[in-house]
C-alpha cells in the first residue's frame, strides 16, 4: 500500500501523506485535514504583476482579520522555500513561531498563500517535506497534472479549468481550449449503475447529445461516441447556442468498479486522436 501520493489541482503540485485527506476550496484553494484536524491550506493566483504590493495587500487583509500579526524571519527549516520563491512569513502571535507564508514564484510570479494549523497533529518533517514537493504552473511544461480523489489525469496545459462538481457517486470537471470544451466524468459504482442502465445510455446521458452516432467495443468495456453534422444541422444547432461536433468515450475500469467518460464539444470537427490521449491519460490510481 502506498505511503505517498502527488495531488495536482490547477497548476499546483505536490505529495503529501495518504493519510491526509485533500479538499477543493475552490478554482485556486486546496485545504489538508488528517483525522478530520486541519493541517494545512494553500491559495494561489497566477501570473502576478507587482509581486511585492500583491504581498502587502494581502497582508493588510490579514491584519482586519486577525487582531495581531507579526512579519518574522523564515525559520533555516524552511529556508528551501526560498530557491523558488520570495517569501514573506507572518505569525498571529510575537513569541510563536510563523504560522502563515507568502510566496511569488520566481519564474512565472504565481502568487501563493499557505497556511499551517495550529491544531495539526501531523509531524513537522512530514509538513516540511510535502511543502518541499510543491510546484506551481512553471513546473507543468506542456502538460498539466491533476490528482484528486481516487483518479489522476493529464492534459495538454492549454485546457483551463472551467467549472466542477465532486460528489461522491459522479466527479465532473470541466475544461476550456478555445472553442473546445471537454467534460470528463468519474462515476461510481459502476455496477450499480450498468443494472440500471446501459454503456451506451450513460454516455448518452453525460454528453446529452440524443442523436450521437454509438459504438460498443466487444467485450462490453468501452463505448464510443461522435456527432458529425450535415452543413444544415450544424446551422440549425449553432442557432439553438449549440456546439455541433461531438466525440465522446466512456470505459469501465473493472478492478475500480468505476467509469470513466471523456466528453468534447466543439463548432469546428473535432479529431478522434484528442479524445483518445485525453481517454488514455485518465485512470483511477490505488491510494
């Protein structure tokens, strides 16, 4: 069983324990909890100009919230921090030690915000080490990581993150190129779900394209799917706010007991090779 694992959320990278539990704030929010106690917390903003300002604005907003707050001097065990970034550390009392970081990259100039709780019972090394770990979107190249819950996916780092909803019984989330919007989809359990409905009618349902051109592999594990439109019809979608090329591909990950679908819309035909990498590079990893 793994002792590590990596969680990616929107350009940020790092690994930590598996006994931590990861929770989305938000679009640029990511927040630590082991045994239900908070560890750590992490905010990001991308590209910032004027790191420095940036810095002292989002100190004096800390100041309204806390009644004190004192700048301190970056403790030598977390001095690594500062070959990859310009680092500030702020703590809420003078005689304790800090409990708050600011960060800019020094490459792409990300602004991050980290904070450590002081209820963590997690030892300060392991903290010191998944922190060591971290990246921000300089680090990603060409592709982007994403890891949270039970799955992992990479993607080109042209896609941005668009919206997503992550329940329990169906993850989704949404991404934007261009025109291009993709859709991928964890849904679980898949038994329970292919006793109620076919392959073909759950990827039906997520794309919500009633009239798109099915396939089923022949051991039953994979469906795929597109929408190729006559010149009039494309017309007659684009006027309805509709996207007119579809392709689509769901596959059930037996060992997991869970599906995995790829959903692309776009008003331009959209190649099968794009949604076969993106299909390939989506897995349900063991944590």
């Amino acid at each position: 069983m793994k002792t590590f694992r990596q969680i990616g959320w929107n350009g940020i990278r790092l690994t930590i324990p598996c006994s931590w539990e990861t929770h989305i704030g938000g679009r640029n929010h990511l927040i630590f909890e082991e045994d239900f106690s908070p560890i750590l917390e992490i905010r990001w903003q991308k590209a910032v100009k004027k790191s420095t300002a940036k810095s002292r604005a989002i100190f004096k907003r800390m100041q309204k919230t806390y009644s004190t707050l004192h700048e301190k001097k970056i403790p030598m065990e977390w001095s690594f921090l500062t070959e990859k970034f310009h680092v500030t550390c702020y703590g809420k009392q003078k005689d304790l030690p800090f409990d708050t970081g600011v960060c800019v990259c020094n490459n792409c100039k990300t602004l991050l915000f980290f904070q450590l709780s002081s209820q963590q019972k997690t030892s300060a090394q392991l903290l010191i080490n998944s922190m060591k770990s971290l990246s921000c979107p300089c680090s990603t190249s060409e592709q982007t990581f994403w890891s949270i819950q039970e799955f992992q996916l990479l993607l080109p780092s042209s896609f941005d993150l668009l919206d997503y909803s992550l329940g329990a019984g169906l993850t989704r989330i949404s991404f934007r190129r261009a025109r291009l919007l993709l859709h991928t989809c964890k849904l679980a359990p898949a038994d329970s779900r292919l006793s109620r409905q076919s392959l073909e009618e759950i990827l039906g349902s997520l794309a919500d394209i009633p009239d798109m051109q099915l396939q089923l592999s022949e051991d039953g594990t994979i469906c795929e799917g597109y929408r190729v439109p006559a010149i009039t019809s494309q017309v007659f979608l684009r006027l309805k706010r509709k996207k007119p090329f579809v392709r689509a591909k769901i596959r059930h990950d037996t060992l997991s007991n869970r599906l995995l679908a790829v959903v692309l819309e776009s008003i331009r035909p959209i190649p099968s090779e794009i949604c076969q990498s993106i299909s390939d590079n989506y897995e349900i990893i063991q944590v």
